[in-house]
C-alpha cells in the first residue's frame, strides 16, 4: 500500500467500507496498515482455498469409492439398494443435483441438439412440443429428458451433503459399515451417543473433525 497517496488511500477505503476496515484498523493502527492487512487477508484465504477445495474433492471421490464397493452398484446415489433409504433432506438434495446437472448439460447442447430432446419429452405427441407451451415449461421437458450420468450429479452436490453421510442419522447403515474405512489412521473418537454427538458437532465443525478422521467404534 505504500504506492498509494493519501486520496487514493481514502478511495480504496471507501470502496471497502468502514465497517469491514474497522477490525484492521485495531490491529493495525492505521488507515494505511489496515488496507495491507486486508489485502494480505485476501492473499491468505485464495490460498488455502486450493487446499480445502482438494481436501473436497479427496474426501468427496473416497465416499463415492468405498459407497461403491458397500453397496455393490455405481448407481447407489440415485438407486441405493433396499433396505437402505435416504433421510428426506440427503433425497431432497440428490433430486436438485440431478436437476442442476441437467440444467448443465442443457446449457452446453446446440440449438438442434435441443430441438432433438423433443422426441423423447414429447414421445406421447409423436415427438412434437406443444405449440402454446411457454418457453420455461419447453426447456423444463427437454432438461428432463437428459439422461446425466452420476459423475455429473456428484459435482453438483455441496460438501453440506457430503458432511451430512457422517451424521448420527447414518451410523448404523453408513458409517459402521462403510465410511469409517474410509479413514484408516484415525486418531479421534466419535461419540458413542447421537445425542452427544448432534450437541458437540456443528455444521461447521462436522467437516474439520472428520477431515481429521475418527476412530473405530
């Protein structure tokens, strides 16, 4: 920040408002040291946000990995095998990765390529949309004609419903037998109690406690 002159100082202040610069300005002690501290900030979280988006994308291929070989179908995300049943959330949130992964897909095909998707959203009309449908409805059918496979409807869904495969709601048909393998040097214990458990972990600790890896219980 030491190129800067005082009213470009004041600019940039401006832009990133008193409010967030107070913090910095504390620690700081100047206008000036707290613009350089925000932006070192900024240089920090761009960092590590390499790091936690690899920490996802491993965690996130290692559940994928091992719910394969447990449930015995590559399929188990949208078709898992009975008795297994997802929680109304966890299919909620499946349902709108599909949906999403649709939404791609649609958004990448040709302008013939969609018209083609008419044949199979409108099959019982000899494959012809109808000629007053709004356009909203036309694209909805056609997006609901794609077929996406799971890779696509995996990279839709958040770490939120990755965390949530961890939860006390999942003890007995995911984690016991499948997940806790997932971390073979596991040093930390997981509560024995749902109870305790849904007490002591927060959504925003759910993800360092089990990036951290439990133990065998």
């Amino acid at each position: 920040m030491d190129h800067l002159n005082d009213e470009e100082l004041a600019a940039v202040a401006a832009l990133l408002s008193s409010e967030r610069l107070s913090t910095f300005e504390r620690l700081a002690g100047s206008n000036r040291g707290a613009i350089a501290l925000h932006q070192e900030m900024l240089r920090l979280a761009a960092a590590l946000m390499t790091v936690t988006a690899v920490v996802e994308i491993a965690l996130r291929n290692a559940v994928c990995d091992r719910l394969t070989e447990h449930f015995g179908t590559a399929d188990w995300l949208r078709n898992p095998p009975a008795p297994f049943a997802w929680g109304g959330e966890e299919r909620e949130k499946i349902i709108s990765a599909e949906k999403s992964a649709r939404q791609a897909a649609y958004a990448k095909h040709t302008q013939e390529q969609k018209r083609a998707l008419d044949a199979i959203a409108f099959r019982k009309r000899g494959g012809v949309a109808p000629s007053a449908l709004p356009y909203d409805a036309l694209v909805k059918a056609r997006q609901a004609a794609i077929q996406v496979p799971m890779g696509q409807v995996v990279a839709q869904l958040t770490m939120y419903f990755w965390k949530r495969l961890f939860s006390p709601d999942y003890e007995q048909t995911l984690w016991r037998p499948a997940l806790k393998r997932v971390f073979p040097y596991k040093t930390i214990s997981r509560p024995r109690s749902p109870a305790i458990w849904r007490r002591s972990i927060n959504p925003g600790t759910a993800l360092r406690i089990t990036s951290l890896c439990m133990v065998d219980v």
